[in-house]
C-alpha cells in the first residue's frame, strides 16, 4: 500500500470512533494538517508519518510508518471537556481491533497503537483545546525492484 492509501484507511478508522458519556462522534478527520480548525469539533488530525525501513530483501522491503494522529475538541465546560477526552482516549482503541490488516490486504498491517495521556494545554493554530496525541505504527511489505 502506499502512504496514501494508509493514511485514507487510518481516517476511516478515526472516523468511527465515538463516546457515550457525554454522547459525541469525531465529526472530522483531517487527513493533512489544516492551516485552522473551525467548526470541526472533536476532529482528528492526521501528521506525515516517520518512515523506517525495518528489513530489505530480494524484491522487497518493509517499512514502518510512525504516524501521529492528534484528537482535539473544546467545551465551555472543562470538567465536560475533561470527560469526553477521557472517554475519547479510551474509544479510539475499539475501532483498531478489527484491522489488523489494513483494508484485508496482507501486506499493510498495525504493529502497535499508543494513546498518549490526555493533556488540557493543547494548541492548534493559536486555538486551545484539549485532546491527545495516538500514534500508530503500520507496517507495509513493499515490492520493489533493486538495482543490481
């Protein structure tokens, strides 16, 4: 698969994850940085990931994609806010189970998912919020031809 294609699985993901108490659904997910973010609350941004070559062999390579994915969401109410990334830390996880080959495809498959501790000091572009940074690991097995 290629990064694009990872990163538009990884957003489908991000996409489903939403929390009961209070009742609340990602309502974006960004699959490149936005210059701001208006209205879309909670939203989800995706970063460019790290990429590792991990292991090269005839005809192939493998690659770790390290990708930083960051929740971010406001409430007038902190103890609300504080609350939902909570239960948004936790959520985000349910949705990874099922994927563990990214779109059924073998050679594209999650290594590992950390969700770092909620933060209330967040700030996108001049904005406070609070949310979390997921980092996800995707490992890829890719064809290629190598010059002799």
């Amino acid at each position: 698969m290629s990064w694009q294609e990872i990163r538009a699985e990884l957003a489908k993901l991000f996409a489903d994850v939403a929390i009961e108490d209070p009742p609340a659904k990602v309502a974006r997910v960004y699959e490149e940085p936005p210059a701001s973010i208006e209205v879309d609350e909670p939203c989800v941004v995706i970063f460019p990931p790290k990429r590792t070559v991990t292991e090269r062999s005839y005809g192939a390579r493998t690659v770790q994609y390290t990708v930083t994915c960051l929740l971010l969401l406001r409430d007038e109410d902190a103890e609300v806010a504080a609350r939902m990334v909570d239960a948004f830390a936790e959520a985000v996880l349910d949705p990874f189970d099922g994927a563990v080959a990214l779109h059924g495809v073998a050679n594209a498959w999650l290594l590992s998912q950390t969700v770092e501790a909620p933060r209330g000091d967040l700030k996108y572009a001049g904005t406070s919020y609070v949310g979390f940074d997921c980092i996800v690991v995707v490992g890829d097995l890719q064809q290629k031809e190598f010059a002799p």
